[in-house]
C-alpha cells in the first residue's frame, strides 16, 4: 500500500484490450507461497482475479504487466457494503425479534433471512455500485 497516496495496489498482466476497458488479471498468492514445504502442504495456493479498467490513460499490450490502483477509502467502501452493514442488520433484527418475545431458533433464522434480500438487492444495484469503484493502471517501471 502506497502511503502518500492512500492507494491499494496490486501487480497484474493485461488480459484484453477493448476500446474503452483494459482487462487485467491479478494473481494473488497465500501468505505462505514463500514456505520450503509449499509442494506438500494442502494450505498453500493462489487464486486469479480479474479487474476492469474503463478508459485507460495510456496504451497498453497484451501481455504487458501493469499496476492495478485502488483509492484506499473504496475498499473500506467495499467492507463496509459486504460485511460490516450486513452484519449489524443481522444483529438488529435478531435483537428485535428477541424484545418481541419470538421463540430463539426462529428469530436466529429470520435475522439470517434478513440477508437474502440484502444481497439481492445489492446484485441488483451491481451496476450502480460498481460505478463507484473505480480501478486505474500505470507500467511497472
């Protein structure tokens, strides 16, 4: 993470070039990728990601590995939508269904309920929400 900027990135090689996207592929790899025992041990492993850049700033190749930016305050964003307000919807509800006397087994599953149509509703709105979480690239120097 970048200080003076507050910015979160990551290495990655583009994938595809449209043109109004460049598509760049991350690789993230565990904590452990380092370990001597990585080839034997069941934990390690790495997983691809693949980011969208609207209109990019300079010209890119297939191929060519980049720097994949993120403003530091849209992954609290990001946080805070996925895990943080779910949690306390759930939390809510199950504390109101307990001051309304429901029996406890049905208010745990009603207060997990509450997150089917939160998720839904946010996959609805993906296209508004992705509009905000805007990604920027720059060459490896």
């Amino acid at each position: 993470m970048t200080q003076a900027a507050k910015t979160v990135d990551h290495i990655g090689r583009v994938q595809e070039i449209t043109p109004d996207e460049v598509i760049v592929c991350i690789t993230s790899n565990s904590a452990c990728a380092g370990c001597h025992a990585q080839g034997v041990c069941g934990m390690s492993g790495s997983s691809q990601k693949t980011v969208v850049v609207q209109k990019p700033n300079h010209d890119y190749r297939v191929g060519e590995d980049v720097k994949v930016i993120l403003r530091q305050s849209l992954g609290f964003r990001a946080l805070f939508l996925g895990y943080i307000l779910p949690f306390f919807l759930v939390l809510l509800s199950l504390i109101l269904l307990s001051v309304c006397k429901v029996h406890e087994a049905m208010a745990g599953l009603i207060s997990l309920s509450v997150l089917v149509p939160y998720y839904l509703a946010l996959y609805g709105f993906k296209n508004r929400v992705s509009k905000r979480f805007t990604f920027d690239i720059e060459p490896v120097k």
